[in-house]
C-alpha cells in the first residue's frame, strides 16, 4: 500500500505540472509600456496570442480572463476568430478596471485559461498562463 500512495503522488504532481506549467507552444505578448488608467473608468489595451508552427488556439472553449490583482478588473471585448480558431493577426482587446488603487505604477496580473492544439499530432490541451501588465494609475 505504501508504494501505491507513492505512485499515485507522483502521477499526481506530474498531471498537476503539465496543467500549470506555462507552455512553449504559445505565447502571450502584452504592451511593452504601461496602460494608462484611472480609477473608475474602463480603458482597453491588447494583447495577442503567438503559436509554434503547428499550434493553433482554440475559439471554443473561449479563452477567459480572471484578475489576481485587488483592485483591477480584466475582461475580453474583442477577440478575432478565423473559424474554429483564434486569429493570430488580430489583437485580443481587453478592458481593464481600476478601484481604489493609488495613483502610480503597478503590476497587475490576470490569469488568462485557453485550448490549444497541434495541428499535426492531433492532440489538445489546456492552459492556464499568469500574465503580467503594468498599469499608470493617474490622478
């Protein structure tokens, strides 16, 4: 029984890392400057998803957003499909809220939940990638 709980913690943990674990097959590009934004009022900024040869993201399921960052909120408003995929040449817009943050620079971060597939191999999986943004809070 002991050896059993030992294999099933390790399956476990590498299940775990595969489904955490940033991907090489997409990546996420954010502005390189800082998005300006004051508390209260929506500004949007964009991002794109950039695959390997051979990797597309999924349209559905959609990819989501949610914010780890008290005090700002992140939600998609545009995204570009090309059929049943995301279309790599558009930008991914997204709306950024702030409330009660002070006035000055932070790093915010959300945590953006894709599909992505290989075109070749046949093969599916889901990512869950922290991005990070910075944000000029202004007076």
């Amino acid at each position: 029984m002991r050896g059993n709980f030992k294999w099933i913690m390790l399956v476990g943990f590498s299940v775990m890392s595969l489904a955490f674990d940033s991907n090489r097959y997409v990546a996420v590009e954010v502005p390189t400057s800082a998005v300006e934004v004051q508390n209260g009022k929506p500004v949007t900024f964009s991002i794109w998803l950039k695959t390997t040869d051979g990797i597309h993201v999924n349209a559905e399921p959609p990819v989501t957003l949610s914010s780890k960052t008290e005090g700002a909120s992140f939600k998609i408003t545009s995204i570009g499909k090309d059929g049943d995929r995301i279309d790599e040449g558009k930008p991914i817009v997204i709306e950024c809220e702030t409330e009660g943050l002070a006035p000055g620079l932070h790093r915010a971060v959300f945590l953006m939940r894709y599909t992505y597939c290989s075109d070749t191999e046949k093969w599916c999986r889901m990512a869950s990638d922290s991005v990070t943004v910075d944000l000029k809070v202004k007076k």
